[in-house]
C-alpha cells in the first residue's frame, strides 16, 4: 500500500514536498542511496537516520541509532525499537517535519463514484468504511486482553437506541454478520446459512456413510449373533455389502424411473425405522439374557438339585438297593463331590459355549419379540 511523506523544514514558511512510495519500507537519511534523502542545516542528519517499514498490521517506524535522535508526534524515541505509524502522525527529525499518511489509490474513484451516482447513502458509506479501517487498525494495536469486549461495549454504550432500527440491521448483514435480534425483531428478521463451498456435498457423503455402516453393522449381527442367513446374487445391488460410492449411485441414478425412485426412498425410511428399534432391541435383550442368564447358571449350581439328584441315586448291595439318604456321611461325601465336579466342569468349559447356553437364547427371543413388536404396530399405523 502506497505511502506519502509531506515534508517541510524549519524557517520555509508554508512549502513542502510530496513524496509516494509504493514499497515495503522507506529508509531516510542524507546518503545518496536513502530513499528520503534529508540535508540538515541546523543539526546534522545522520547518513542513514531512520526507516519506515510495512508490517501485517500497518506501518512502523524505527530510529536506526542516530545522532540527533527521531521523534513521533514530540516524543523521542528509542533507538532499534519499532513504533507504530498511522495516518496523521509527525515525524521530527533535526530541522525537517515528515507528515506521514496512507496513499489510497480508490480515493479519487470513490470520489467520481460518489458524484456520478444518485444513491444518496454513498458518501456516508465511504466515511463510515473509513471510521471503520481506521478502528480495524486501531484494534490490531491494542494489547489490552479483553479488546473484543472493550470494543463491543464501546457501541453498545451509544447505540442501544439504534440497534433495533432497520438501518442498523441492513449494515450487519452487508458486512456479513448477523444481526443481534431482540423479541421484537425476530420474526422479522432471518439470518440465513451460508455453507462453504462443497460442504453440502461433503456433509450428504457423511451422513449417507454413516447409515450405510449402520445398517451393514445391523445385518452382520444378524448373521452372526441371531444366525440369520443372507444369499447373494453377484448380478444384484445389495445395501448390504455395496460400497458408498455404489450406494449413491442406487439412490441418485438419473436413468431410474420416479416409481422406482420413490420406491427406494420408502425402502431406506424404512430402514432408518428398523435402525432405531434395532438399537432398542438390543438393549432390551441384553437386560434379558443378564436376568434369565444369570438364573439359570445359578440354577445349575443350585445346591437343592444336587440334593435332589443324589436322593434318587441308590448303593446296590447284591440284589439290594438302598438310597443314599439312609446314610448321611457318606451322602455328604458323595454332595461335596457332585458339587466339586460341577463347577470344575463347568469352570473348563469354553466362554463362548457358556454364552450360547446361557445368556444368548433369553438375549435372542427377548430381540425377535421387540422387533417382531415394532413391525406389527408400523403395520397398524399404516392400515
């Protein structure tokens, strides 16, 4: 962004020189090779004196050690330290003063803009975009810790009348922020969404990603938990084992007639149903297989039917047989031993042979009735 110097000397009443440079930094001094190139008569500028650079949030201004020193707006500065520059400020060096301000090339189109055309809000548009460049600079100097807060409560102290007024509204939205709507404004005003570029289609491949997980996930459980069986013909589209890529193309193909289409869409709504009651089911048949699990195993290792069981075994004597009851010790010891055995057995026992024995019939009648149960009453609905 261009830069101007105006600068006048000392004892030269009223003339001064312009000078624009359009560069990263400005280097001032009396060397021939400065950019501004300063001859004092009352002190003596140093060959390179002082430099004027553009940073990421303005410009700046640095004393390069002189001899007579460089000051900003009266105050002296410290030498190899950068200051801040903004429009309007002075720079004082020996007899010379430098008016420093930003060159604005959109300056005389804005002008001829402004004159040419009959929107009467124009010229206070510029002012106001110019008020607020300048309070943009302004704020990226600021170091104090809550200057967004500082800043809102600056136009909230002196425009609390106004922040309802349509205007103020229409100047929001113009710069893309959303208006802070009271109950009086919110069902007049609606900010809209604006998504980026290609995130609709990114958001569409997630979602139908997700379902398409979700609803191969249900049928591998099916197969491997519940025992369902699936046969597959390699010339049929399958939901089941398709890729996203040729899920999409099942559900968006163009040559599809719109019976068709609707056709599948009633399919996948469906399939989102027996999601929702699936992850249902599967709850409810987890409580079931833990309580009729549970009482099972613990009925196998139920003391009484050991009792039981050996009450009916008897000691053969020759062609005599006498029950176990009739002899109490050693009717403990043969206890003792059925119970040891048991729990040994049942302790070698595979995990998984234990489950299927146990807890997955409760878990797999509990989950066909909850299914079976939803399935009737979306039957009802629809009659």
């Amino acid at each position: 962004m261009p830069i101007k110097l105006v600068v006048s000397k000392e004892g030269d009443s009223g003339e001064q020189k312009e000078h624009v440079y359009n560069k990263g930094q400005v280097l001032i001094g009396r060397e021939l090779d400065c950019d501004l190139q300063l001859e004092g008569t009352k002190s003596v500028v140093s060959r390179k004196h002082a430099l004027i650079k553009q940073t990421e949030s303005g410009f700046q201004i640095e004393d390069l050690n002189s001899r007579n020193c460089t000051y900003l707006n009266d105050e002296k500065l410290k030498p190899g330290v950068a200051f801040d520059l903004k429009s309007g400020d002075i720079i004082h060096i020996c007899d010379f003063f430098l008016k420093f301000d930003v060159e604005r090339h959109e300056t005389r189109y804005v002008e001829k803009t402004i004159l040419d055309s009959p929107n009467p809000f124009l010229r206070q548009a510029a002012q106001f975009v110019s008020l607020l460049s300048q309070i943009s600079t302004d704020f990226d100097r600021e170091t104090l810790d809550r200057k967004e807060e500082a800043l809102k409560e600056a136009f909230q102290e002196f425009s609390s009348d106004l922040k309802n007024h349509t205007a103020v509204r229409t100047i929001t939205q113009s710069f893309g922020a959303a208006p802070e709507m009271t109950s009086d404004t919110q069902d007049e005003v609606t900010a809209p969404v604006v998504m980026p570029a290609g995130a609709s289609s990114d958001l569409m491949d997630i979602v139908l990603n997700l379902f398409l997980k979700l609803i191969q996930a249900r049928r591998q459980f099916r197969m491997e938990f519940i025992g369902e069986t699936m046969i597959k013909s390699s010339k049929t589209f399958s939901i089941y084992s398709c890729t996203l890529d040729e899920f999409k193309e099942w559900l968006f193909d163009p040559a599809v007639p719109v019976q068709e289409r609707q056709t599948r869409m009633q399919r996948i709504l469906k399939m989102g149903d027996e999601l929702m009651v699936h992850q249902i089911s599967l709850l409810d048949g987890y409580k079931s297989s833990v309580k009729d699990g549970t009482r099972q195993f613990l009925e196998k290792l139920d003391p009484k039917a050991i009792q039981q069981y050996l009450r009916n075994k008897k000691i053969k004597l020759g062609p005599i047989q006498i029950p176990y009851g009739n002899f109490p010790v050693l009717g403990g010891l043969l206890f003792r031993k059925a119970y040891f055995d048991l729990f040994k057995e049942l302790a070698r026992e595979d995990q998984s042979i234990i489950e299927k024995k146990y807890f997955r019939p409760s878990y797999v009648k509990r989950y066909n009735r909850c299914m079976d149960a939803a399935e009737l009453e979306g039957s009802k609905r629809k009659t």
